[in-house]
C-alpha cells in the first residue's frame, strides 16, 4: 500500500459541531466561525439524521487525504472512479502500510471487527448528504466565483454489491473539506507523525514507538495532532496549552469534555471508582508515551503532567497533559500551501 507524504484533517469549526453533536435531520443548524470582530454564521442541514463519532471524523480525514492522493496523481480530466478498501483507509488513518483490518484472534465476532466499523462508516458517511450556505463566509472573507451553497455527499463512495470495497468517486468533491480548504481551515501534517516509526534526526536514530495500533492509539493521535497544531498556529488565536482528559463544560450544563468523551469513554461505563481511575491512568501513559516520541523527534518542545506539582507530587489526579514549549520549531510560522491547508512542518 502506498501512503501520501501528507495526512489531511478538517479542523473547521461546522466539522467540530458535527463530531460533538447529534444532528437530527433536515434541521438546519447555525455554527458561529467568526469571531467578535468579525461575526460569521455558517448554516448547514443534513438530509439523513447522523450520529458523528471523533472515530468516523478520522475515517472522513482519511478517505479526503486518499481522495487528494489520487487527484494529484492522477494527471487525465476524467479521473473517474478508485476502488477503495478498508484495509487502505486503515493504513492512511494510522500511518502504517501493513496493518491489518480484518478481524484479530481476541474479536468474537465480525460485527466487532475493525474492517466492520471502517465499512459501516463508509456507508453511513456516503449515505448522508450536507448542505452548507456559506454566504456570510463568502461576503466577509471577499471569497469570489464562489457558489453560496455547497452540497452532496459527506464523503462520494459506494459500496459494491457482494463485496466489503467501495468505488470512490474522483470527479465528486467533499463539501465539508471543500468548504474548509476555501477557509485554510484544513491541516496537513507529515504521515510520518501517524505512523511514528524510526526516526533518523541527523547522527541520532530515535527508536519506533512501541505502541500497537489500536483504534484507542489511533484516535489519540489523531486529537493530540489536531489539538498540538491549534495551538502552534498564532493565526487561529488559541491559547489554551492544556490537553484535558474529562471535565464539565464551562459552556453546557451536565456536559462532560475532553479526550475521554471524543474517544466515546465515559465514566458511567465504568462499575466503580477504581476502575474509571485505571482507564484514566491507561489512557494517560499512552499520551505520554506518543508525547515523548514527539518530543524526541522534535516537533514538540516540552510538556508536562498537568496533575503534578514541583517535586512530582501528585496534585489532582490524572487530568491531562500542558504544553510547556514550542511545537514544531522548524517552522514556526503556518504555510498556506495549494490547497488552503496549514502546515506542520
């Protein structure tokens, strides 16, 4: 399997309201993606009703960054169609040629497997179509020879009868990545930063990270990536360093936030306090340990437990993770580059 030197991911924020929100359908929805100089109300509405999980955002990521592969390297008008695998948007979504999608020896069953969940996103996401009225983005932005509506499906597949592959269509755009990569709302990262493999950094070899490829470890990489380039990117104006596992929302009452909650991890799937308190713990050495081969390969400076105190006593239990550094030192300064993405190298 061939892998692009990119990775694709929608950060805008229509793309956020998707993944933390239920969206009923043929309702429409007002998302605020300006900011107080500048207010801006994207609407958008969907045709079936969705349930959006973090996980099928990354298989959404995945199949545009395989989407734009193939639009680069394909030089003909017509591209036509791709045949696509869920085994091919694995590789993508976690970095690595060889892994496997199929069902593992510990699954009990074929429902449960990985290539089973991919596949069902796949057909959810080609099944549900958006609509956006990006208007008022257009007027303030003096974004011209543009449509004010896009729309279509969430992602342009089908799934071929008898088989568990899918025809990609080539010559359909994505209307959520479409509208973002107008808006330079989409990042790209080196798939190097997914796959996490041996590192030669000048006369130093920084080892592999030994850390299977679980969905878990999948999608911890996936929000740390996306939240590490919030950060690093002074245009975006964010300025909240800490990474936090599970806390109540300052905005919405009884809403919990956080790592935990997009992973779909909640507390109340947990049989007592101990238990919930080892799930923490568990997902927090794998922060640290991605954290460190960051670190080490040297796109994050520094960070620190955020429930330590000075002489790493512990103070409020584990809550999560403070950037303390730079983030990507080589290249300071986000690059627009052709498509309207940002970039993190």
């Amino acid at each position: 399997m061939e892998l692009s030197k990119k990775f694709y991911i929608n950060n805008c924020k229509v793309m956020q309201e998707l993944y933390k929100k239920n969206i009923p359908a043929k309702k429409l929805q007002e998302v605020q993606v300006g900011n107080e100089k500048k207010p801006i109300i994207c609407k958008f509405a969907l045709r079936q009703s969705l349930e959006f999980t973090y996980f099928d955002k990354i298989v959404c990521d995945a199949v545009y960054t395989i989407w734009l592969f193939h639009q680069n390297n394909v030089s003909q008008k017509g591209k036509g169609f791709m045949i696509l695998r869920p085994s091919e948007v694995l590789g993508f979504m976690s970095g690595a040629r060889n892994i496997r999608a199929r069902k593992t020896a510990s699954e009990e069953s074929v429902a449960g497997s990985r290539e089973a969940r991919i596949i069902a996103t796949l057909e959810k996401l080609g099944n549900t179509e958006i609509a956006i009225d990006w208007k008022q983005d257009l007027e303030v932005r003096k974004l011209k020879k543009e449509s004010p509506r896009i729309g279509g499906p969430m992602i342009p597949v089908k799934r071929i009868e008898g088989t568990n592959h899918f025809k990609l269509n080539l010559d359909w755009p994505l209307p959520l990545y479409y509208y973002a990569s107008k808006l330079n709302q989409i990042i790209n990262i080196p798939m190097e930063y997914l796959t996490c493999g041996k590192w030669e950094n000048g006369e130093q070899t920084i080892p592999a990270l030994k850390l299977a490829n679980t969905d878990e470890v999948i999608m911890l990489k996936h929000i740390l990536l996306q939240r590490l380039e919030m950060i690093r990117n002074s245009k975006n104006n964010f300025r909240n360093v800490s990474i936090r596992y599970y806390y109540l929302s300052h905005k919405e009452a009884g809403v919990v936030e956080g790592i935990l909650p997009l992973m779909g991890i909640l507390q109340n799937q947990y049989a007592s306090d101990s238990s919930w308190s080892n799930k923490k713990q568990d997902i927090h050495k794998k922060v640290c340990r991605i954290m460190d081969y960051y670190r080490a390969i040297g796109y994050v400076e520094s960070y620190e437990d955020a429930g330590m105190r000075e002489g790493k006593n512990r103070r409020s239990g584990i809550v999560g993770i403070n950037i303390t550094g730079k983030i990507g030192a080589d290249n300071e300064e986000a690059e627009a580059i052709e498509n309207g993405e940002t970039s993190a190298r």
